[in-house]
C-alpha cells in the first residue's frame, strides 16, 4: 500500500530538451517552479554535460515525478546514463526535436522492449 501512495505523489512531467521543445511545453502547462527548483533545464551548446548529468540525476532522483521527457538528440549526449537508468518511475520518454527527428535505433526505452520481445 506505501508503494501505491508514493505513485499518487508523482504529479509533475519533468523534461530536459532545447529550448523550442521547452517554451512548447511550458506553454502547454509543463512548468513548475518554486524556491529551491524547477521542472525543466533548458539545454543549448554552451550546456555542459556534467549539467545535463546532473539534471537527469535529480529529476530522477525526485519523489514528485511521473515522466521524464527528453529531446533524444540530448539523450544521446548522455547516453551510458540514460541506458542504466532502469526504473518504472518517473518515466524516461525520449522525444523528437524541431531539428532533431526522433531515431527508434537510438531510443533505449524501445530498445529495452523489443529485446523483451525478442524483436
């Protein structure tokens, strides 16, 4: 039963993704900052990956999470991490970006299912 309740905590989507892919979302209702953090980190070419590193750790890290979206072109950058993480919650979604079209091959989440498939 404590399992069920800590799902129904997990309220907020937290993404990390360039910015089109973020003003899109906080303009659909994504964002949420208080005091101490927000729900998103705005990544471009000066970002370093020990930062991008870091948000994916803390947002996965953080009981108030369902989903985690990520650009997948920013998944790439980090992707030793992005394939380790293995847990159901928050959720890991890689999404597409306006520059960036979404590549199956590279996604680890579909990776992981067709290998259950046997695909």
């Amino acid at each position: 039963m404590a399992a069920h309740t800590s799902f129904k905590d997990r309220t907020l989507i937290t993404v990390i993704g360039d910015e089109d892919s973020i003003t899109g979302l906080l303009l659909a209702g994504v964002g949420h900052v208080n005091e101490h953090q927000k729900n998103f980190l705005v990544v471009d070419s000066k970002t370093q990956i020990s930062t991008i590193e870091a948000a994916f750790q803390e947002f996965t890290e953080r009981k108030d999470v369902a989903i985690l979206l990520i650009n997948q072109h920013i998944a790439e950058k980090i992707r030793p991490t992005v394939d380790r993480y293995q847990q159901a919650f928050p959720t890991l979604l890689e999404i597409p970006s306006k520059d960036h079209p979404y590549d199956p091959e590279k996604d680890s989440v579909l990776k992981r299912v067709q290998k259950l498939f046997g695909e």
